[in-house]
C-alpha cells in the first residue's frame, strides 16, 4: 500500500485551474519528485496535500484521507518544510530544531531530557551542531535550510514533504542535503517528496 497518494488532486484559485487531476504514489522509504517550470503548481500540490489549499479529488495517507488524521496525530508523521521564510526574532537554531519535538511535549511544550537529545542527534545528522546556539536570523540560507531540516529530523516523522529544498543553495550544500535525505531515506525508512 503506498504511504502516501493523490487521485484527480485539482486545484482552483477563482476561475483558474493551477494543479489539473494530479496523479501519483510513493510508497515508504521511496523519494518522489515533482519536478516543472516555476508557476507550473508544484507548491500548491504541496499545499493542497497538507491541506492549505482548498483541493477536489483525494489525497491519501496510508491509505485513509488525510483530512481525516488530526492535526495531532499528522504532526507526529509528516514534516514539512516550506520554501517561505519563517520570521523569528532573537531565536537559536537549536530553539528552532527543538519545535519539531513539540508533537510529542504535551500542552505545555516542555522537552524532556530524551527530547533534548533527539535535538542534539538531528543537530548532528545535518552537520549544524556548530550552529546551535547562533540566532537563526543571523545564519546564511543554505545554513538555514540544513537547520530547518534538522527540525524535520528532529520531528522523526514517516513522511518529509519539501518545497524547492535546495533553492537558496550553492552547489556543495545543494550536494549535502540531498545526500543527507537520502540517507535518512535508506537508514530511517523515511519517505521523501
């Protein structure tokens, strides 16, 4: 069964069709890319699927609509990271990595000694433990992409939907974060789109 698949996915602003009876499938562990021109609707494929955008047609997550998950329980298995920019004033890296552990914190959104850690170990996967305590606005984009993935990480999500992850970055880190997801990939059975 695949983890993750659209049936017919349309999307309309007004009068204007952007995304036109999408169709696809991935199945754990497996990477799937929607590769087009700029404007061709990849991104708001992407928000249709996590339901920022209104759609018709189904979008299934292992096998059940997603719209019938809670945020709750969507929060614990998909991660997503966006090509807009998050706005944050006087935030570490580290405060940011340790957001994608707040699925799991309770009401009141205090980390754990094991939370902590899995901060650190995501800190790590994406070669940014030198950026931990360095504030998020002050780092350069491909430092903040590799920070926002190590949220993602730290999230320990099923399935990681990424928009443009490589866009703001030189050919070296474009490298390094593809190898990083596909590592994620073979190691965590992780599904990437």
């Amino acid at each position: 069964m695949p983890m993750l698949e659209t049936n017919r996915l349309s999307v309309r602003y007004g009068t204007k069709t952007i995304v036109d009876s999408l169709y696809f499938s991935v199945s754990e562990g497996q990477w799937l890319m929607i590769v087009g021109p700029n404007g061709a609707g990849k991104s708001t494929a992407l928000s249709a699927i996590t339901q920022g955008a209104p759609y018709t047609g189904s979008v299934l997550f292992e096998g059940r609509p997603i719209a019938s998950y809670s945020y709750q329980a969507l929060s614990k298995k998909i991660a997503v990271i966006l090509t807009e920019r998050i706005r944050v004033e006087l935030t570490t890296c580290r405060d940011i990595v340790a957001t994608g552990r707040y699925p799991y914190t309770g009401r009141f959104g205090i980390l754990r000694k094991e939370d902590e850690q899995k901060v650190d170990e995501a800190l790590e996967a994406v070669h940014a433990t030198d950026l931990a305590d360095r504030d998020f606005t002050a780092i350069s984009d491909g430092q903040r992409q590799r920070v926002l993935l190590a949220r993602a990480i730290a999230q320990e999500p099923e399935l990681i939907l990424l928009d443009e992850p490589t866009s703001f970055l030189d050919v070296r880190h474009k490298l390094e974060l593809l190898s990083i997801l596909t590592e994620m990939a073979r190691k965590k059975n992780i599904t990437v789109l």
